[in-house]
C-alpha cells in the first residue's frame, strides 16, 4: 500500500498564501496534526518524504528514519511562490485551470510535476505490493499521485481538494494501482 500524506499546517498555510517550494516549517497545530498522523500509520512502513523542512518534520513525527525525494517537492509556484491567492488574477487563474502546460513565471508546469511524481511512484509500486511505502510531499504532487493511481490525465488537479494533514491510500497489485481512499481526516481530532 502507498499511504500519500500532505504536512501539517503552517503559518504561510493559515494565511492564504500559495506555497511552493518556500521552506516554512510546521506552525503548532501543525506539528499536532503530524502526531496524530502518526497514530494512524502502519508501524513498519518505509516513509519518503520531500526535502522541504513542513513535510520532513511531518514525515519524522512517523518514523525517525526518514528518506527524502526531491521528486516530491511541491510545485514550483516560480514568482507566484508566498503570494496571497486572491492577489493572482482571475484571467491567470484561467489560463492556469485551462492548460496542464501553464508555467507561472520562471516555475514549473503541472505536466512536468505529473511527470517527477509519476517516475517516484512507478519506482515504488513494485515495493508497496508487499510493503506499506508513505510518501509525505505537498497539495500538488499529492494530486497528481491520485491521476496516477487513477490513469487520468493531471487536468484533475483543478477538480480536486487535498485537505492539511490528510491521508490517501492507493493499494498496488500485478493489476496496477487502486485509490482506496482519498483525503481522509478521520485521525484529525
């Protein structure tokens, strides 16, 4: 099974800010929702994390021995990175929604996101048929771990919410991959 866990809150989250590849670490409830994610993850399973200091602290509160992958960076949100959402304009969201090959400014596109994430989880499918693998990583690569599981295209990203501190499940066999559950808060008290 893949267990793909976003991080807990932040300060940067709380406000409303797009928040890509920014380093802010976990706020306090936060690192609560990290505890409790961990209350809820099988004990033996192997935890991958992106490099960024919100989803290793969040990884560590699950195991101490943790690995990181810079393919589960979050997007790159380029000059948009810790703008307030509602600061972007509704004709660049547009185009945005409308186009998988968007790049915000000097950032990345959701197609080459699909692509880093789609390469991490191939690499570990064979694995997770046997063995829990938990990847802690962001909203964006998150999304497209769920077009992965699904075989659609990462256009759902925008159809999609992927809540703080949430848990997905994509079980894996000689069949391909299988989303079991999908943003689960259930151990959120």
């Amino acid at each position: 099974m893949i267990w793909v866990v976003r991080h807990g809150r932040t300060e940067a989250n709380a406000s409303g800010l797009l928040l890509g590849r920014a380093n802010p670490e976990l706020d306090e409830v936060g690192r609560q929702q990290a505890a409790q994610i961990a209350t809820v993850i099988p004990e033996n399973a192997r935890v991958i994390s992106s490099p960024l200091l919100r989803t290793r602290q969040t990884a560590e509160a699950i195991r101490p021995d943790v690995t990181t992958d810079d393919r589960l960076l979050e997007l790159d949100y380029g000059d948009f990175d810790l703008k307030p959402v509602r600061d972007i304009p509704a004709d660049t969201w547009a185009a945005w929604r409308a186009d998988a090959d968007f790049r915000p400014p000097n950032g990345e596109t959701f197609r080459e996101l699909a692509t880093r994430v789609g390469s991490l989880l191939d690499e570990i499918s064979e694995e997770a048929v046997d063995t829990d693998v938990v990847v802690v990583t962001h909203v964006s690569p998150i999304k497209a771990s769920i077009a992965w599981a699904l075989g659609v295209g990462i256009e759902i990203s925008w159809r999609s919410f992927v809540a703080q501190a949430s848990i997905s499940s994509i079980a894996v066999s000689g069949h391909g991959p299988s989303l079991h559950s999908f943003n689960s808060q259930s151990h959120l008290q």
